[in-house]
C-alpha cells in the first residue's frame, strides 16, 4: 500500500552527490502517492528546469551537461527520511 508517500527529486552534475534537502539548490520537485492500493505503472514528471538552471548559474554545470537524478523517500511533513549505512 502506497497511501500518503512521498518522494524528492534532487539533480546534481554527473558523478557528483547532491545536497539532501528541500531548502538545497539541487532539489527539483517532488511526488506522492495518494490512496493507491496497488501500483502496476506509474509515471511521474517532475519538471527539473529551474534546478538545471540555478546549478548552471553557480557554474557547477556546464550547458548541456549531464546530470544524475536522486529519488529519496519523504515523510508526512516533507523531510527527507536518510539513512546512514
């Protein structure tokens, strides 16, 4: 059961870790799952175009530069739920 889950999406230049917080310039968006039982596909967009641009404007990405995207479970009030290894 996916009731009430949340994920954050966070863009940083290929091969680099982004910063895990809502409040950091990496983090693109995010979505949640409401009242879904069962889940077969499922399709989210999550529009990273002001993320790209603001790490563009710190010139940690270079125009047409690969980025790799982080997905991290959110709780109830929006935090990201990290856990150490």
């Amino acid at each position: 059961m996916l009731r009430g889950l949340g994920f954050d999406v966070f863009i940083s230049p290929k091969g680099q870790a982004p910063e895990i917080s809502v409040e950091s310039p990496d983090y693109a968006g995010s979505f949640e799952f409401f009242d879904m039982v069962h889940v077969h596909d499922f399709t989210a967009t999550v529009d990273i175009t002001d993320a790209v641009d603001r790490l563009q404007s710190r010139g940690a990405l270079a125009p047409g530069g690969a980025v790799d995207l982080t997905v991290v479970a959110a709780d109830a009030d929006g935090a990201p739920i990290v856990r150490g290894r």
